[in-house]
C-alpha cells in the first residue's frame, strides 16, 4: 500500500484569513488583543504553541495562557478553515 501525504497549506491553498480570525478568536475569548495581520504573518508556518508562545513574549503576555489558547484556536479554526481558505 503506498501513503501519500500533502501539505496544501501554504503550498495549493491560502489559509491565512482563517487562522487570523482563529487566533484573534482565541485572544478574545482569552481577553487579550488581536493581532494585527502585518505581526501575525512572519508567524504563520512553525507549531501553533511556538507562534503563540512568540507573540505572547513580543507582547509582555504570560505565555501559560498557551493551552488555553490553542483549544479556542482549534474550536474557532475548524468551522472556518475549509470555507475562509483560499486556492493559490
């Protein structure tokens, strides 16, 4: 049997709207300020905890609001990821 895997994001489809409304979702629901498309960009690419645990240090955030963070990420990201990304 062969696998193969595909990596779209980034590559065939543009999902960069979804995850800034998905992480300015969870700042919110986390009472914390959205992030501004121009800081977020240089982040999109490494592991979700890295890129949150970033822009909580650059903003003088406590970086234990990561857990928290990731799962309104993950819950505002899902209904959104398929609809909102765009094909390159």
């Amino acid at each position: 049997m062969d696998t193969y895997l595909f990596d779209v994001d980034g590559t065939l489809v543009d999902s960069r709207q979804p995850i800034l409304l998905a992480l300015n979702s969870a700042m919110s629901r986390n009472g914390l300020a959205a992030v501004p498309p121009d800081q977020l960009w240089r982040h999109v690419g490494p592991p979700l905890q890295l890129t949150l645990e970033t822009l909580l240090e650059e903003r003088g955030e406590d970086t234990a609001l990561v857990p928290l963070l990731i799962n309104d990420y993950r819950a505002a990201y899902q209904p959104i990821s398929v609809e909102l990304a765009a094909t390159y």
